[in-house]
C-alpha cells in the first residue's frame, strides 16, 4: 500500500470540483462547470433533479436486492441473492466492469457531460465511498452492511467495479482521468464515538482503488483521521482546508511523505456554505489559503511543492447551494487557481 508511484501531473494548483451541483438541468450544470473549470472538468451529481441522483443512491444501480424508498435505501434478500451476490466476486476478480454502469435515470450529469466535455485534456469522475454507502444502505436488521463483513466486502467489490466502468467511460474523452472516492462518513474515523469498525477501513478503501487505473483521490470533507487515509493508495488527498487545515497540519509528517512519493493534497478553501461564501472574496480566500499552506512548511515541506502538487477546489459539493452561489463558487475557485499559478507556478 503506497509504495507504488508512477508519474503523476504536477497540478500546480489548477482548479477542479468535487461534483454535485444544485442544477435540475444537466445541460446547464455542464455548461458552468466547462466554463470555469476547462482544465479538469468534473460530471456533475444533480440530487435536486432526482433522488436517485443523491450520491449513495446513484452508486446503488444493480446491487442485489436494492430498494430505494424517498431517501432511504435498503437490501431486501430473494431467492438468487446469494449467487448474484457471488456474480460480483466473478466480476471483480475478472475485472469486468460492463454490467456495472450508472445509468442516465440515475446520473443524468454523467451522460451529458460525455457527450459534452469532448477535447478536455484531462476529466474528474467520482464515486461514493464504501463507508459512506455501508453506513447509508441498511440491512434488513435496520443497520448499515458496513457492520455485516460478507456485504461490507461485496460493496466494495461493486463500487470498484462502478468505479472501473465510469473511468472506461471517461477515457472516452481523455486517457487523463481521475476518480474520486466520497467519503464524507469518514468523519467518524479515529473519533471516540465512531461507529465504523476501523481496521477494516483500509482494506475496504482500496479495494475500490484498484479498480482505478488513472489518477485516484479520496475526498473527506470533514475532520478524519487523516495518518490512515494517507497509507491507502491514493494519489489525491481532497479535503475541507476552509474549515480543517490545522487538523491535517497536524499530521505534516505523513503529509510530508506522502507528497514525497508524489501525492498531490485538492485544497478545498472555496467555502461550500452560502453565508461563508457571501463573506469572502477573492483576495480573502488566497490569505486564507497562504495561511494554511504556511501551517504545513514549518515542518519542512516547501511551499512550491504543495504549490506544485495542489489543486483547487471548492471545500465540498455545491448541490446545498443557489445555482447563482454555486456559480459564484466556481468562479472563486478558478480565479483563485489563476491567481496562485501567476504567483507561484512558473
């Protein structure tokens, strides 16, 4: 875990999102992230276009025994469960990821943006966490398959193969990719009240990494315990840096290793709260920002290789916003990138 890495593009804090948007219209979500965001385009996750659009839902598409009621999703065994369940297991191990595909009814951004986002040099997808979906899908027991290790492992086999098959449709436009596993649940990890059984964290987190060929972030946009993130095998680390800085800051040393082996931290400093953003401006976020990148030097990582190595990015998704705020987001978050590359990235 973590010790392979191959070459990986300097971002040099070009700017990017972590994908849902507020927008009903996937033409339109589209259209403002292809306006600010040209460099590395991410499909937008439309939740208020539909409930099977919010982000675990959208991941859910063809697991055994799925039913979706409004916002609560849960597993219903019948007779074939066991074998579909096993079908899985075949599949993951074959890697063969084209029965495992989402949908327009459940990703209406998704088929738009491939029709759409053709000649970008480089594109961003993402896919729900296996925390966050584990906790979230429940058992006929009432509790999340995360506490049931057979369904824990099969969830994760299955978003590795969702993961698989949306980076296939991704290298349709560009071979550049990158896949994002969410994971806002993990802000339980290493908390005295976590309900996740942690050991079994990294192994879960990995198995959806290895279905990801190309370029693999994890995004928190919480508090987490950020030492064990760093040792799975990802190549992003994206995080709330509006609200969280000095929390990753105090893990510098695995930050400092992580960067050495070429990992790449998506600063998330475009606040993702409609009060928080009516209150900053461009200039703001970028003190904001120098702060927190300068927390992380005194342990003797250089500012131009987190510059070098950074993206910019709002601090989460932006579907809890107005369509206007969200706009307004994206723009902070390429001007910032603008700003800090005339500065800083030669």
């Amino acid at each position: 875990m973590g010790n392979r890495m191959p070459s990986r593009p300097e971002f040099g804090c070009l700017p990017t999102a972590i994908g849902s948007m507020p927008h009903t219209d996937p033409d339109e979500a589209c259209s403002v992230i292809l306006k600010y965001l040209p460099d590395i385009p991410v499909w937008p996750q439309l939740p208020k276009r539909s409930s099977r659009e919010s982000m675990v839902a959208q991941c859910s598409e063809g697991f055994p025994g799925i039913v979706i009621y409004g916002d609560k999703i849960r597993i219903e065994r019948s007779a074939g469960f066991e074998s579909e369940l096993e079908q899985i297991y075949i599949d993951s191990e074959e890697d063969s990821a084209g029965q495992y595909g989402i949908s327009a009814e459940y990703a209406a951004g998704l088929a738009a943006f491939l029709s759409r986002a053709a000649g970008s040099r480089m594109v961003k997808g993402q896919v729900t966490g296996p925390v966050t979906w584990g906790l979230t899908v429940t058992g006929e027991d009432g509790l999340g398959i995360l506490y049931d290790d057979t369904l824990a492992e099969a969830a994760s086999r299955f978003l590795r193969l969702k993961a698989s098959w949306q980076e296939n449709e991704l290298r349709g436009i560009t071979p550049d990719t990158i896949v994002f596993i969410d994971e806002p649940h993990l802000v339980s990890l290493g908390s005295v009240f976590a309900p996740i059984p942690e050991e079994k964290v990294p192994a879960l987190l990995d198995e959806v990494f290895r279905g990801i060929k190309g370029v693999k972030g994890l995004h928190c946009c919480g508090n987490s315990d950020w030492s064990a993130l760093l040792e799975t095998d990802l190549d992003i680390l994206s995080f709330d840096a509006y609200n969280y800085a000095s929390s990753l800051a105090a893990h510098s040393d695995r930050v400092k290793a992580f960067l050495e082996r070429g990992g790449s931290i998506a600063w998330g400093i475009v606040p993702g709260d409609e009060d928080a953003l009516a209150h900053e401006s461009q200039s703001s976020l970028r003190d904001r920002l120098e702060d927190s990148m300068a927390m992380f030097t005194r342990d003797g990582i250089r500012f131009r290789q987190i510059v070098t190595q950074g993206l910019i990015t709002p601090s989460c998704g932006l579907a809890s916003l107005s369509p206007g705020a969200a706009d307004r987001a994206l723009e902070l978050t390429a001007g910032l990138s603008r700003d800090l590359r005339s500065r800083y990235v030669t």
